[in-house]
C-alpha cells in the first residue's frame, strides 16, 4: 500500500505460507525475520511493515505516508506500534480472513470483547468530532487503524457509527483499493 501511494513502480513475489515458504533457504537469506512482507530496494531487504512504510517514506518523494509535525509523527509511529503489539485476542478472534476472505467468526470471548472496548475507546479518542483523519491530512496509520477496526465491523460487531463511517471511507481510499485489488485470490 506504501507502495502504490507514493506511486512506484514493483513486482510483487507472493511467497506461501501455507507451505512455510518463508522458511526456505532462498527467502530466509533476504529477509531477516523470515516473514512476509519484505521489501527489496536496491539490494538492501527489510521486513516488518512499519519499518518498510517509514522507509519508503524517507527514500522516495510524493505523497507523504507520515505526518510532518514531529508530534503526529510520533503518535501515527505509536498507533502502528501499538496496533501490532498489543489486542492479541482480539486479533486471535477476528484474524485477517475476517476482513480479506469474509470469513464470520464465533462472538467475541470475554478477553477480546475487552482488546475490542480498548480498541474503540481509543479511537474514539484520536478521531473527536467524526474526524475523518487521524491527522490533518490523511496517514498509513489511518489504514492500520481502519484494517483493525475492519476486523470488527466486518464480522458484524457493534461499533459506533462515526468510526464505522470512517473506517468505510478509509477503505475507499484509492491505494487501499489498489492494495486490496492485488492481494484478492487470482492476483
Ligand atoms: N509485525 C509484522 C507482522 C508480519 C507478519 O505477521 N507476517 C505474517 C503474515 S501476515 C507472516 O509472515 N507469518 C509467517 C511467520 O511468521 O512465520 C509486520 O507488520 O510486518
């Protein structure tokens, strides 16, 4: 999705999981932590997708993936952070193929209906007044934060409005549409 906002030319190497691809010798060698997804650029590789985003937003012009005010900056770097560190359960119980293969998943155990309350609460928190962005201008931890509360509204759990209307609109957001397009079984 870096990728496709800032408008770079790329081949994508899909690598299958399923068969523990990301273990054979070949891949093992370019990327450091062994899994998905994991950027080559000139010769250098790197994985982790924070990393990959901060990268390709320092190494190639046009639209900015952070934002400019070293506050924001710092707060966009801590949702995504944070969002990968943290909501386990949640993620254990509304896993991707909830928002990228629309599998339904069984409700919510006690402990993820809590990683869920945090989840709302916080972004209620960074988004007050139907804020249609994180920021002033849209962010990548826009999608991080869509992608995770996609993974609720997508399996038909209660979530306010207003970050349901944000979530949707994030999703229409030209580079995630693109994103979504590629990653779509036959791509
Ligand atoms: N925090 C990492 C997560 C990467 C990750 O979990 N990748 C998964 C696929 S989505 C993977 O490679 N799984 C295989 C494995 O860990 O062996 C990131 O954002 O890049």
């Amino acid at each position: 999705m870096a990728l496709h906002e800032k408008a770079l030319p790329f081949d994508i190497q899909p690598v299958d999981l399923g068969a523990k691809a990301q273990h054979d010798p070949d891949y093992a060698a370019k990327s450091l932590t062994h899994r998905v997804p994991t950027l080559i650029h000139d010769g250098f590789a790197l994985s982790e997708s924070s990393a990959i985003a901060e990268y390709v937003d320092e190494v190639f012009p046009g639209t900015a993936l952070y934002p400019a005010d070293t506050q924001n900056r710092a707060r966009a770097r801590q949702i995504q952070a944070w969002i990968r560190s943290d909501l386990t359960p949640l993620k254990q119980e509304r896993p991707t193929e909830v928002v990228f293969a629309g599998e339904t998943w069984p409700p919510l155990s006690p402990e993820a209906q809590r990683a869920a309350e945090k989840l709302i609460s916080a972004a209620e928190f960074l988004l007050p007044d139907n804020a249609k962005t994180l920021f002033e201008q849209w962010s990548i931890a826009d999608v991080d934060l869509a992608v995770t509360l996609n993974r609720l509204i997508f399996n038909g759990d209660p979530v306010p409005n207003h970050l349901v209307t944000y979530a949707n609109e994030q999703w229409q957001h030209p580079s995630v549409q693109l994103w979504l397009k590629q990653s779509s079984p036959g791509n």
